[in-house]
C-alpha cells in the first residue's frame, strides 16, 4: 500500500496571487475604461447637438436642440450611475453644450424678433391714423408725403387729391377717419433684409356709408430708410398693367 501524498502548503506568494486574481475578476470592467462602454444616449446627444445648427435656418428645427438637452440630461444620469461600466461623459457635455447654445441663440433672435414686431405694429399703426387723419382735413400735399416713393412715382400729387376729391367724396362723401385693425402680416425683402414689407386690413368712416358697415381696405406698407411708408392701396389705386400689343 502506498502512502497518501501529503497535502501541498501554500506558499504565502500563491495565495498572493489566487487573491489577485479574484479581485480581477470581480472589478473586469468597472473600474477601468478597457472595459467601460460608451453610453448611447451620450452619442446621440452629441449628433443631435451637431444638427441643432439647423435652428439657425429655421426656427422649426429648435425641436433638435431641446430633444437633444433632454437626452443628454438622461445619458449623464445613466453615466453617473453605472457604477464605471459605461462612459461618455466628454461627447454628453459637447453634445449639450451645442444644444444649449443653439437653443439659447435661437430663443434670443426670436425675441428679438417679437420686439421688432410690436415695433412694427406700433409705428404702422400711427401711420395710418395720420395718413387718415390728413385726408379727413384734406390735408393732401401732407398725406402724399406718407406715401412710399414707389408709390409717388406711379401717382402724382394731383392724381392722389382727384381719387379723393372727384371719385370717392361724390358718392360716399370725405373720409372721417382711417384705422388699423392692429395686425400685420410683415415680410423681409429677400433682396434687401434692411428693407421690410407688411400688408394690414385698415378700417375707414366715411360721410355717407350706405351699408351701415365701416369700409375695410387692404394697405400695403414698405420699410426703408429708416421709417414706414404706404407702399399701396390696391382698391384705390390699383397698378396698371403693361398693355400686351396683339397681332393684326
């Protein structure tokens, strides 16, 4: 019979290791970033903060950058509790801050442009109720100087004053007053952003007023050097149109 081997001592080194090794085992992948993943939400983050320059174009795309504000709150949190198994922290900031960037620029032209609006409306406003109140006193060397030089170079001073003198007040009587409704549809020439245009529905009293109803007219405004002129009254003084020769 042979004798049982004695059992092998285990050196203090072997142990050393066994107890290394089970500690690699057990952190693989979450305290070093050999084996942190990269949270997607973070890279979704980061493209959607690239396309949030789209809101500069139009302010139909400030949808990106508010999407992508509220992924990347969510990639952080995710991030921030996955224990080191998942990383992206640096794309999640550059993500957000683009985000938070075109976002804010974006909120702040359209601000902007809320303020030049009500500008707008205030001084269109006051144009027309001087523009009528100048043909109520007849007063119309003053009232034509209202008028856009567009406008005065298509009628002249005489033909303005006869519209109101020979072919409105005959039949409807002088014009009492002149008001805007207070809305405005207002455009930027695509050709000159320093050059605006607006169209509104003015209200006009006349003397004689057969229906009853106060007159409604469509004006057409134009912005430049600096101020708002009548670019036109359509019904009034309508533009005419270049007469096409026909063959014999």
């Amino acid at each position: 019979m042979t004798q049982p081997t004695p059992p092998v001592q285990e050196t203090e080194e072997h142990l050393e290791n066994l107890a290394r090794l089970h500690r690699m085992s057990r952190t693989a992948g979450l305290g070093t970033t050999d084996y942190a993943a990269i949270n997607v939400p973070a890279v979704i983050t980061a493209v959607l903060g690239a396309a949030s320059i789209l809101a500069l174009f139009d302010t139909i795309f400030l949808i990106i950058p508010v999407i992508g504000l509220l992924i990347g709150m969510i990639s952080l949190r995710q991030i921030g509790k996955s224990g080191g198994t998942q990383t992206g922290y640096g794309i999640a900031g550059l993500g957000l801050s683009a985000c938070l960037f075109f976002s804010a620029f974006t909120g702040f032209k359209l601000y902007q442009a809320r303020i030049q609006y009500q500008t707008d409306v205030e001084a269109l406003t006051a144009l027309v109720r001087s523009f009528g109140d100048k043909i109520a006193a007849e007063d119309y060397p003053q009232a034509y100087q209202l008028l856009d030089a567009r406008f005065r170079d298509r009628v002249s001073r005489d033909q303005f004053e006869q519209f109101f003198q020979e072919k409105m007040k005959p039949y409807v009587g002088k014009m009492l007053r002149m008001e805007s409704n207070g809305h405005f549809f207002i455009d930027v020439a695509a050709d000159d952003p320093s050059i605006r245009m607006a169209q509104g529905i003015c209200i006009v009293d006349l003397e004689k007023n057969p229906g009853g109803e106060p007159f409604r007219v469509d004006v057409t405004f134009r912005y430049a050097a600096g101020e708002w002129k009548v670019f036109n009254i359509a019904a009034w003084f309508p533009v005419q149109q270049p007469s096409v020769p026909t063959g014999s």
